[in-house]
C-alpha cells in the first residue's frame, strides 16, 4: 500500500490525470503555540482535560477561555480542525461546575453536529466529580424525555429551528432554564449567512428578549471557520457590540497537499470539457485503492448518486466491497445517517461521497484525502471540505477539480485566488421587511410588546401598527398584545420558502416505507413523475407524486440512466429602487415577482452522459417576490447591431449565464444564491437558452420593432424578500459587464460553451457565430462606450 505522498506523486506522473494538474503546492506544517489553564478554569475540568491527554490548551483556546469566564462574549476564528469546540466547552463547564443552577444552551446548524457534541460533552462529564447534565433537544426527541430535559439539563444541545418553533414560543415551561441561563454557545458561525442568517439574527432578538423576561443575561460564544468579517457578522447576529475576536490560532497544522484539475477539452470548437464527476472518480480511485480513507464533496445531491455508484463499481462488485463506499447527504433518514458517520469514525467505511452536510465539524475519523468536485462556492467553504483531510496532524491531500462553469474555470486557471486572496463576507440583513415582520409577530405571540421598544435597530411602532390592522395584535395601553388564536413560528421557515418537507415512499414490496425526505424547493426538480430518486447510489423511479400529500411514491429498479430536471423562470418587475442610465441600457435593482416552471426533464446515461431522452412534467409553478438586478436594452442597440431577434436574445441569454456566475465571484456568494432570467420587463415572455418560454397573458417575445419590446436581463435572489445581494449586483454592474466582455473575448472556443456564454448544440458553427458572437457584440457596444 502506497502512502498519500506516493499516491500524489503517481497522480503527477501519471499520463492522464497529470496533463489535468493546473496547479500543486504543499502546505508545510506547523507546530503547535500552547498556554497554561487560565486562572478560572474548574480544577476537576483541569485534570479530566488532562487524563486525555490535553496537557496544556492551545493559545486561542486559553484566550477564549479567559474571556468567556470574566463575562466577555468572543467570537473564535481559526482553521478546521483547531480545536474550537474547547474555547468554549472549558469555560461553560466550568462556571457549571461551580454553580449548578447555571444552564448553558449549545447551538449548531444541523442535528448532526449536536449529537456529535453530546457525545463529546458526555464522555468529558464522565471524568468530572458531578456529571453535568446534558441533552439535545430537536425534532427527535422523544415527548415524555422533553420535560425531563427543560427540568434537568444544564446543557441543551439544539439548532436554531428548534429554538424558533420548540423553546421560545412555549418559553413559561423553560423558565427554570433560562433564568439561569449563562452561556450561548453559537458553532459554525459562518453557516449563518443570507437569508438564513437574517431569519436566525431575528431569532436570537427573540431569545434575549425572552431571556430577560426570566431575569438572565448570557454571554454570547461563537466560533467561526475563516471569515472577512467576523466580528461584524457576530455582531449583526447577536446585537452585541463588545464581541472579542479570537483569531491567532495555537493548533498544529499537518503537511498538505494542494492540486488544482481542469477536465481536458473534448471539443475544441465547442469548448467542451470531460465530466468533473468522471475526473473524480479516476482520481479518488487511486487513494481508495490504497487503503486511503478518502471523502469527496460535490455540489448537488445527484452528482453524490452518481459518484457514489462509480465509486462502488470501481471497488468491486461484492457486498463488502460495496459497503467500503457510502454516500451522504441531506434527505437521508437520521439513523442511516449516523452509521455513516459511525462507520467513518470507526475506519469501517473507506469512503465517502457527500454534499455540504460533512463540511462542517462533525467527528468523523482520521480522513486522509479531500477531492472537491466543483468550486464549492467560496473561499471559506473551499478551505472547509479541504480541511476535512489532515485533521490529526497527517501528511493529506486536498484536489479540487474544476467544472465547466466560468467561475470554476476562473479558479482553476488562476490558483491565487483561493491561496492568496481573503475570505469572503459574511452578509446578513435582519432588517428584511419580510424577514422583520415575520420574527415581530413571532416575538408578540412570545411576550407582548411595550409601546417604543425597539427590536434590532429601529422601533417597531410602524411594524405594530401594519399587524394591528392585519388584526393579529392589539393595543391596550402602552402595550401590544397578540390577539390570534394562530401559533405563528410554525409558519415561519428559516431556511426555505415553505417549511413542509416532501416523504419519499417505498412501495416496491412490503409494507410501503418512508426512505428518505425532500425539502419544498427541490421537490419539483428531484421528486417529479419520471424521475429517478437515489439513496445510497440505489435508483428508484417516481411513479406519483402526491403534491397536496408531500408524498412521492417510488419504486426500486435498474437503471442505467439518472434524470435531469429543466427549470425556467419568468420575472415580472415590481417596483424600481436605483436607476443608472447606462450606453445602450437601462440598469436597474428593486423588488420583482418570480414564477419558477419545471416543464420537463433529460435522461442522462451513467458513464457516457448521452442524453437519452426526455419526459414532460406538469406541476404547479413556485411563486416569490424577491429582489433582482436587471439591464433593459433598448430596441436601437439591436438594430445598430443587425441582429435578428432570436439571435440577440440567444446573445443576452448567454450573457445572463456569464454574469450570474461572475456576480457570485465579485459579490462574494453562492452561484445558488442567484437565479438568471430573461425576459420582458412586464413578464409577458421570457426566453431560456434562445428559446420562448410563453407566460400569461402572452407568447413568443414580440418582433424588435414592437413597441412592447423590452428584452431585459435579471439576476435575482432566490430568497423571499432578497438578503442584499441585488444592490451589490447593481452597484457593482459596470464592472461585471467589463469581466464578462474579457471573459468572452478570450474564451478559445468557437460559438459558446460552458465556460463562457453556456452551452451550445452540437453540430457545426451556425453561420451567425452562435450564442458567443452575439454575446461579444453586445457586451462590446455596451463596455466600450461606457
């Protein structure tokens, strides 16, 4: 068996995948800075510490530790793998040590990392003179251990949906809690971005506010993977403006292998290149095969099917074999989930293909190797999933392979960008009206409000009044009162649209079973009549789905095929809030109406990727308002260009595809952050990939000589109600459009592909030049005479 050096090496002598290596650097090791147990450290907590071997912290954790005992709150900001988890675990247990009415509530976004920490705080409470009682409490927990847990925990391990719709609304049974309460420890800070960080920033108002009512006031604890902006996120989350930041990390840092891979090109003309997940699977081959325990991340839920299943099939064709590769992700039920995460800790599974959901720190053994398929999205998210090999100080590798999309191609042709460039912002808005008005109704359902109290920063006089003619609060005297039999948190989702999550239902024998569990958005593209489900890499087709029910009805089958849903969306403005009058154009931000329609899907075979066909889908359209950026080109450009209609528009669509993945680049967030659109500014047409897509009351996009024609380009947020992105889209749009301009302009292929403008049909160059020629034009008369 060969070691992760030699396996690195092989990879760079090999024929194949060397010629794909953009780029290979190492990261050298660093030793470790330690400090002594600061002063209020308990002396049991000390010698437990010790009897595991923690001799002395290291030095953030000692500086942690310090501040959170003196009543300090500090948000921690170091690498994975640092040892975060005892920044705060030392000072929480100690001040529970020495008062036992002290409570302590443990946040982390997922019920995974909670159950991870329960374990830790359990086998570390063991050593001590007084256990300290700790329990998780979320959708899981069963009813008659509730009241034991709001009774006898010190330590409640929960997430922040819990606390929205468990604890806060019924907080006179957690009175005991939290007037002792002391401590809130917020994990994985940096998962709080957007939309969902804006819901849990209002949610925390909720919990101080409650917390108050019962007579405490804790000490916020936080802890970060690497951010621009830390403090300031800590800040806007929690509305403390005395947060410490802790950032000079004392953890060792193990020998890191770093290599960047581009797919060769499979066609020159049409610029396309082999499959990422293909690439994957030859390059996590060579560690599995040398007994190199290995995970690979990718960036959907299918793309971990499909690898997955290669993976499996390249181990072997046995059952033991087979069992050395799982996949994991959300959706899975939580007991499959957790022996996988045994399994991993245990050495018993020597792979790994999973989305996002193992990129944050749960417990999950000594991985040795990384393969990221597909920029994850971000700096921070990048240097995450590598650091999920090397954990225990090890020599490790870390691969990213890059995709077709421009912002994948601009990472993997430019390196420095993920080495050397600084990590992203982390951005919230918890003044979003809807956002806003939704956690004040939540918060009045709680406690009633007094006349000019303010909840974040302003007063909410305005607010109250909207509800009171909404009829759901009241006024009497200097106070509101909720007036509503409804029980308001259950309508509120923190992290998506609609709160119901769709069942997946086995009925292919037996007693039919719930498999596996879909969240409302990525219903209609994953769970659709025709489609192919898989769990665990084992396909299942989608015989019904029972929209009203939340229920898809599914059967086990060989496949050699998976499907591939085909969505378009259609933006209808709603109200202007910038104008800028540019060459040609009219640049705009402000509130929009989106309908998202899923009309079919492709079915895709394993291996080759040939399209093999396609099916029709009819389900109901997904309806928002949100924010948006949009361009509105004026029909004089078309005709000083000569372009035929279909030929333009074929142009602005392209340069809808290039911008939405530039714009998550320059404004610092996920491409699924974004949607694209094109379409008329009224929403009587919209166009995907060159083609009309009709939409009440209207068809097909008018000739340019109409006077209805209005072709505009829209990236909207795919959110409720925007996070803020739209206005940095805006304020940032004449530099987009100059990257896009440079992009096109150098991209080496002949009429568009994925790197560029999108993918173009196969076949022969089309006389007009294709998608990338009109693209060029009308980026070079909107640039150059700007």
């Amino acid at each position: 068996m060969r070691d992760v050096e030699q396996v690195v090496e092989s990879l760079l002598r090999s024929r194949n995948l060397g010629s794909c290596v953009t780029h290979h650097c190492v990261v050298e090791p660093t030793e470790a800075a330690h400090a002594e147990f600061t002063a209020g450290a308990h002396p049991a907590l000390v010698e437990a510490l010790k009897s595991r071997g923690i001799q002395r912290p290291y030095t953030h954790q000692s500086e942690a530790a310090a501040l959170a005992l003196a009543g300090r709150p500090f948000v921690a900001v170091t690498p994975t793998a640092s040892g975060k988890t005892l920044c705060y675990n030392l000072p929480v247990l100690s001040a529970l040590l020495s008062d036992p009415t002290a409570r302590a509530l443990y946040l982390f976004p997922t019920k995974a990392l909670a159950q991870d920490q329960l374990a830790e705080l359990q086998t570390l409470s063991a050593l001590l003179p007084r256990p300290i009682p700790a329990y998780t409490y979320d959708g899981d927990t069963p009813q008659d251990v509730r009241r034991r847990v709001r009774e006898e925990a010190q330590v409640v391990l929960t997430n922040p949906d819990m606390l929205h719709q468990g604890i806060l609304p019924h907080h006179p049974r957690w009175a005991r809690f939290l007037g002792g309460l002391r401590y809130i420890v917020v994990d994985e800070m940096h998962v709080y971005r957007g939309i969902f960080g804006s819901h849990v920033a209002n949610v925390f108002r909720r919990l101080s506010r409650i917390a108050a009512f019962h007579g405490s006031e804790p000490v916020f604890l936080l802890c970060s993977a690497t951010l621009a902006n830390p403090r300031d996120l800590a800040h806007r989350l929690t509305g403390r403006d005395d947060i410490v930041e802790v950032t000079a990390s004392g953890a060792p840092r193990g020998r890191k292998h770093l290599l960047f891979l581009n797919p060769p090109i499979l066609d020159s003309a049409l610029g396309v290149r082999g499959s990422p997940v293909t690439l994957a699977r030859k390059v996590a081959r060579r560690f599995l095969r040398e007994g190199i325990q290995t995970i690979a991340f990718t960036r959907s839920r299918l793309q971990v099917e499909v690898l997955a299943r290669y993976l499996k099939d390249a181990m072997g064709k046995n059952p033991e074999a087979q069992g050395l590769v799982r996949g994991y992700r959300g959706g899975y039920l939580p007991n499959l989930r957790r022996e996988i995460e045994a399994g991993l800790r245990a050495g018993e599974i020597r792979g790994v293909v999973s989305t996002t959901a193992l990129e944050l720190g749960i417990d999950i053994g000594q991985l040795e190797a990384s393969v990221l398929v597909g920029y994850p999205g971000s700096v921070a998210s990048t240097w995450q999933q590598a650091g999920r090999a090397g954990r225990r100080r090890s020599t490790s590798a870390a691969v990213l392979i890059a995709s077709s999309l421009p912002l994948d191609q601009y990472v993997v042709t430019h390196p420095e960008e993920i080495l050397d460039r600084a990590p992203e912002l982390g951005l919230i808005d918890p003044e979003n009206l809807s956002v806003l008005v939704s956690h004040v109704r939540c918060a009045a359902f709680e406690l009633p409000f007094q006349e000019g109290e303010s909840f974040g920063a302003e007063p909410l006089d305005e607010v109250l009044a909207y509800l009171a003619e909404k009829g759901v609060v009241r006024r009497a005297g200097d106070r509101w009162h909720w007036i509503e039999d409804a029980y308001p948190a259950e309508h509120v989702a923190l992290r998506t649209a609609d709160p119901d999550n769709f069942a997946v239902v086995d009925v292919t024998e037996g007693p039919a079973r719930v498999i596996a569990e879909v969240d409302f958005d990525s219903a209609p593209t994953t769970i659709h009549p025709g489609a192919i489900y898989m769990v665990e890499s084992a396909p299942y087709h989608v015989d019904r789905l029972d929209w009203d029910a939340r229920k898809a009805y599914v059967r086990s089958l060989k496949a050699e095929h998976y499907t591939q849903a085909i969505t378009y969306s259609k933006v209808t403005i709603l109200e202007a809030f910038a104008t800028q009058e540019i060459p040609w154009a009219r640049a705009e931000w402000g509130e929009v109406h989106v309908v998202t329609h899923v009309p079919g899907y492709k079915k895709i075979r394993f291996y080759t990727l040939e399209n093999i066909g396609y099916g029709e889908v009819n389900l109901p359209d997904q309806e928002m308002h949100t924010t948006a950026a949009w361009w509105t080109f004026g029909p004089e450009l078309q005709v000083d260009l000569g372009l035929p209609t279909p030929a333009f528009l074929e142009g602005l669509s392209g340069i809808a595809y290039l911008l939405h993945h530039l714009a998550a680049l320059r404004c610092l967030c996920d491409p699924g952050d974004l949607g694209e659109a094109v379409g008329d500014r009224e929403g009587r047409w919209s166009v995907a990939t060159g083609r009309a897509l009709p939409g009440p009351p209207g068809g097909a996009p008018p000739d340019s000589s109409s006077e209805v024609f209005s072709p505009t380009l829209f990236l909207y947020e795919r959110y409720p109600g925007g996070s803020g992105l739209a206005e940095g889209i805006h304020l940032r749009g004449a530099a987009l459009l100059a990257d896009a301009l440079s992009l096109v302009a150098g991209c080496p292929c002949a009429a568009g592909c994925p790197s560029c403008v999108g993918p173009v049909p196969s076949g022969s160059v089309p006389p007009s030049g294709g998608p990338k020629a009109s693209a060029l034009r009308i980026l070079s008369a909107v640039v150059s005479a700007a």
